[in-house]
C-alpha cells in the first residue's frame, strides 16, 4: 500500500470553527476525524465487545462511568457503555441541535422512558404535559407504566401545575398530530427550575433548534427524519452533558441501546436532512395552499414555522380517502422521503382515550399527511382522486361540499386556551410560500 499520500501529522493543521453553519454541520459534523485516518466513509463498528489486557485500568474506567456517566477514555469496554459509531450519529446530532451532547436509544419511547426513568431515579415522579402528544408518549404518561403521574394542563397553568416533585415538563411542538405550536421560550420560562422536555421530531433542527429557546431535553424519534427513509429505528435526546450521563447510566443498566447499523444509517441521514426537509416543506406548503381551497376539505393545519407535515379535515369520509390513494403510502409513521397518510384516530393516536383525543383536536375527520419528495402535481393528482372517494363514501359530491377550507395557523399560545386550539387565519403565508415547479 502506498502510503505517502497520507498525513503524518494526526492533528488538524487547519481546526475546525466553533460552529459552521448548520448545513455544514449536518455534512461534517461527527466526521471531522475521518479524513486524518485516510477514511472517507465512517466505519461501521459491530462489535459487542472489546479486548483489553488491562483489568485495573478497564475497573477505574467503569467506576467513572458508574460515577459520572461519562464516555468512557480510552477504547471501547462494551456495546451496552457505548458504540464509535454511534456515538459519531450523537455528536452530529447535538452539534445540530446546539447542545453539548446527545443519547441515542433504539427508539424514541425507549428514549422518552430514559428519561422518565432518570427523573424518577432523584424521586421526582410527577409529571407536566401539554396536549398533543404523540399518542404512544401520551399513553405512557397517562398510564403511569413507570410509576410516574401526569398532570394535563394548558400553556397558561403550566407554573400553577408544578409541585415540588415534578420532575419534568413535556411538550410538543409542532405537536403530532394537530401541529398544535407553542411559544417554548414562554414555556420555559413557566417551569422555572424544572426541565423542560421539547419533542422536535416534525420540525427538527432544521427549522427550529428548542435550546435555544430554554428546553433542557430535545426529544426525537430519530426514525423519522433523521432517519429519513423508512429503514431504521431510533430515537435520540440532545442535552446538556450532566443529564447525558444520567442517561448513559440507564441505557446501560436497562439496555435501550442503539445498533451501530442504525448509528451508522442515521449519521448518512443527517447529512441530506436539510435537503430533504427543505425540498418537503416547499412541497407541503403548496399543497397545503390547495388543500385549503378545496370544498371538499373543512380545515388544514399547517404550521408557521413550515415543514413537511400537513393535518386537515375531511367532510366526506376519511377513511375512504385512506383506501384510495395510490402514489401516497397509506401508513403510520412519518418523514420518509416517500409521502404518508394515516388517520390518527385509528392508528397513532388510538391509545389516547376518545375524550382526551378529541380535547386535544384529534377528530374522527382528521387526516395526518407527511410530505416527501415526489412531484407536487403527482401528490396532488392522488390526493384529488382520494377526496372525491371520500365524498363518495358519505354520498355527497365535490360540487355540494360546502364552502371552501380554512387554512388553521397554529399560532403560539400565552392565553390560557388548549394547545389544541388553532385560529384561522389568513392563509398567505401558506398561499405565499416557495412552491417546487414541475421537474419535466
């Protein structure tokens, strides 16, 4: 092998700023290394287990681990304490969210339960939500499965709701599945000493980055779009580094982790993120624009702060819109460069009982569409073919409808009204939005 090409010095000649601009950052950050190693590619590093001739020094390593819940110095000890490639997806992950680290787990309940767990651990089981939620994290709130007891409030009582052993408050925002907003920075101001926790898995670090605006925790399910393309399960918390260890320690003793696979699927997932949800939002906002001119629809929700994630309600039958697409994949789960539709009701928000759900604006007419990146004329070919299916199924026809939609901004909430509620607005600011032309 010719090895001159290669650099003898392994320090960085020309260090790297202190923050490049998120773009960069989802291309180069947890890679910065590779380059110095003559690599181009990460490595994928599945090994469950590490050799080591060393006892002495591999016991004080785990007794800082147990202490601090730091990485571990040195080489790898076990797949449980930690993994290189994972770790490579972590580092890219905080670096894009603004945070000094970043736990990954093998889904975005097994990160959320983390969390709880972590909570719990200094005895602080009482929890604060805000409605909407993901109907699986809703689930495990209300159901105390880990010992924990929610509150339910709206933004206003979020201080009122606190108690000296609340451990956390929860919120989402754009919430699943209404794209209900909140203001975050208010809502942090409202929990005071406790941390706040910010589901941003719909508008990821892209278009919103919740440290920023004060939340200690920034949850994600990582299969979504960080992930980007349906093959891989995760989940992830980007956090400060004290609560990171906290968290280490649990995935370690409960076993939550992460296969360096997935790791290694959803650092290449990141560096086309911003493309991706660049390319979809510009798509959702178009059609969002026509959804909301179409008689057959009674209401859309789309957020302002963008993305690719439409809600809207039918008035003929959305279940009969459900079995007619063709281009759109009629499927749970979101952020996939091909688009979803699912009705929550049915499916990801079923485990939410009928009158929480319908209190948090989750009816029987509401539809969830995730955006990929088809053509915008194609989407909009199915989805005009489903909804005159859905008028078919309640016997009306698109002409006798009624008026046309309402385009419902979520706008952020400090009045003491349900996250859930939407006012409808004006609708230019979807109607204005850069929309993709037609690729010939």
């Amino acid at each position: 092998m010719d090895t001159t090409s290669l650099p003898t010095d392994t320090t960085s000649p020309d260090p790297a700023p202190a923050r490049w601009a998120p773009d960069t950052e989802a291309v180069h950050a947890g890679r910065d290394d590779l380059a110095r190693q003559g690599l181009h590619a990460p490595p994928i590093d599945l090994s469950t287990t590490y050799p080591s001739y060393d006892s002495r020094g591999e016991a004080a390593r785990i007794d800082a681990f147990a202490t601090t819940g730091a990485e571990p110095d040195g080489p790898p000890v076990y797949g449980r304490l930690g993994n290189p490639t994972v770790a490579r997806f972590e580092t890219a992950l905080a670096r894009l969210e603004g945070t000094d680290s970043a736990v990954a787990f093998a889904s975005g309940m097994a990160a959320l339960t983390a969390v709880l767990l972590a909570r719990a651990s200094l005895g602080l089981r009482h929890i604060v939500a805000v409605r909407p939620l993901y109907g699986c994290s809703d689930h495990l709130l209300t159901a105390g499965l880990l010992g924990s007891e929610v509150t339910w409030t709206d933004p206003a009582g979020i201080a009122d709701a606190l108690r000296p052993d609340t451990g956390l408050v929860v919120v989402e925002s754009p919430a699943n599945p209404t794209l209900a907003e909140l203001d975050l920075r208010a809502v942090a101001h409202s929990c005071g000493s406790v941390p706040l926790l910010a589901d941003n898995t719909f508008a990821t670090p892209v278009l919103q980055r919740p440290a920023e605006h004060g939340a200690r925790l920034v949850l994600h399910s990582a299969t979504k779009y960080l992930g980007g393309h349906g093959d891989v399960m995760a989940g992830v918390v980007a956090c400060d580094e004290e609560f990171a260890g906290r968290l280490r320690q649990i995935r370690f003793a409960t076993g939550g982790v992460l296969h360096p696979l997935a790791g290694y699927l959803l650092l290449r997932g990141l560096a086309t993120l911003p493309v991706r949800v660049r390319a979809a939002s510009a798509t959702a906002a178009e059609l969002a624009r026509r959804l909301a001119a179409d008689p057959r629809v009674s209401r859309v929700h789309y957020p302002r702060v963008g993305g690719a994630m439409i809600a809207f309600e039918t008035r003929g039958d959305p279940h009969e819109v459900i079995a007619a697409v063709r281009l759109v994949t009629p499927a749970v789960s979101l952020g996939s460069v091909d688009s979803l539709i699912q009705h929550p009701a049915s499916i990801s928000h079923r485990v939410v009982g009928e009158a929480d759900r319908r209190g948090a604006g989750v009816g029987d007419r509401l539809l969830r569409l995730s955006v990929g990146l088809e053509d915008v004329e194609d989407l909009w070919t199915d989805l005009d073919r489903a909804l005159d299916s859905g008028q078919r199924g309640t016997g009306r026809s698109s002409c006798a409808a009624g008026p046309r939609g309402a385009t419902a901004h979520n706008d952020p909430v400090h009045a003491p009204a349900p996250a859930s509620a939407s006012a409808s607005v004006d609708s230019a600011a979807v109607a204005t939005a850069p929309g993709p032309s037609r690729t010939p």
